[in-house]
C-alpha cells in the first residue's frame, strides 16, 4: 500500500528525517513511536506531501514519486488527487468553526469530490454514527470538548473514503480523560481493517492495535518489529531508554 526508500527532508542544516525506508501492507496498522523531535510527524507530513522531501521515493499504491534531481511531484489538481487518497488527523482539531460538524464532514466529499449533497450528507451521517456523534449533527465545534471535536476530525478524513489514514500524535491536545474516547474510535477503525500509519506516545493503545511498531531516534529507523517484541524485549539502546519512560516499561532492556 505504502513504500517508502530513502526518504530525506532538512530544514536548512537539520535534517529531520534521514534516509528512513518503510513498506506498509494494506489493511496493516503500523504505529511509530520515539522521542520528541525525533522526525516522526514531519515524516507523516512527507507522505501526504505538506513537506517536500529532498531525496528519496515515495510508492501509495499505483502511485510512485521520485524526489531531488528528478522530481516527479504532483502540483495543481494532481496533487489534490494524490491527497484525496490520503486522510490525515492532526493534533489540533482544525475543523471549520462556521460550519456544523454535518457541514464539516461533508465539506470535503462536496467541495473537492463534488459529490451530490444528498449523497454526502449520508456518508457523514454514517460516519458520525460511528464514531459514536449521531446526535451532534447541529452543533458547531465551539460547542464540543476536545475529544467530541477530534472524532469530528477523524469522521471529517474517513469522509474522503481515504486509502490510508495517518494520525499524528491525536490525542496529545487533549484533556487525559478525554483521550479513550478517541482512541476507542481509532481502535475501531484498526479493527474494520483500514489502512494505519499512527505516530503516538499512548504505548497502550499501541500495544493493543499495532500489527507492527517502528521506532525513530534523531530522524531515522532504530528498530521496527511486532508490539511485543518492540515495547517489552526491545534489541536497540536507545528504544529502551526511550520506553523506560513509560510505565510498564521501566523494565526493558536491550538484548545482548
């Protein structure tokens, strides 16, 4: 579903993300992990094209894009198909603040889809239902908590009717009592089998729905593997002083 091959992009003299290589399957729910700063969400951000990488490849299905001397990155119209292709939730909620959060999951369908209002007003519908909102259809995002309006966004992606959902860091805006009510949602959609690349410090919830976790230090690859393997017997030094920080996972060491 997704390749990815030495996938570079610096900021000046900082290179926030440095040759990182990944496949992801479709149906797979890979979830990447690491310390603050460590590239993780510009990485995210590379493959729903908001940053241009430098160097390197980028596959999302038939799709491929070729960065540097010989570019081939989408503009115009073809790149607002490639994103159509790609729904993206981000920490902050974004939503439309003059639009109902009916009008705010059918905005996408109807504006870059042209979609028929009816058409889209029962996919929203559906979708709101889902993440469990189908009494909220009339209010306005001043008018929700953090979590309520973060489902909003998540409902306002799938939408799209997306290939591949990315999810950086969504619950980390939240009040703590708010964050199980989204990730419940995003654990449904794991479960219906779409498509996954999540960036979270929540080591539960990527314990409970990662097919595989990969792990980032200073922009690049340190270790990637099933949850278990990763979180509780990790082989890399530095993955384990990272999850040394969580509880639960005081524990790991690296392997000999």
């Amino acid at each position: 579903m997704v390749r990815v091959d030495g996938l570079r992009k610096s900021y000046g003299t900082v290179e926030a993300v440095r040759g990182v290589s990944l496949e992801v399957e479709r149906g797979e729910v890979v979830v990447v992990i690491g310390p603050s700063g460590c590239g993780k969400s510009t990485f995210l951000r590379c493959i729903n094209l908001l940053e241009e990488p430098q160097a390197g490849t980028l596959q999302v299905g038939e799709r491929r894009i070729e960065f540097g001397a010989k570019s081939t990155i989408p503009h115009g119209r073809d790149l607002a198909r490639y994103r159509s292709r790609i729904g993206m939730v981000f920490q902050q909620f974004d939503l439309f603040p003059h639009m109902t959060v009916l009008q705010n999951v059918m905005s996408g369908p109807t504006i870059v889809k042209k979609m028929p209002k009816p058409e889209a007003e029962a996919i929203a519908r559906d979708l709101l239902a889902k993440v469990g909102l189908a009494t909220f259809t009339a209010r306005y995002p001043r008018e929700l908590s953090g979590g309520q309006q973060q489902r909003v966004a998540i409902a306002r992606a799938m939408a799209m009717e997306p290939e591949i959902m990315l999810f950086d860091e969504v619950t980390s805006a939240l009040d703590p009592e708010l964050v199980g009510e989204v990730l419940d949602v995003m654990k449904q959609l794991a479960a219906d089998g779409t498509t996954m690349i999540v960036v979270t410090h929540e080591m539960g919830f990527a314990h409970d729905v990662a097919d595989r976790i990969v792990v980032m230090d200073a922009g690049q690859v340190v270790e990637q593997g099933e949850a278990d393997e990763v979180l509780l017997n990790p082989k890399n030094a530095r993955t384990a002083q990272f999850l040394s920080r969580f509880r639960g996972s005081r524990e790991a060491k690296p392997k000999e």
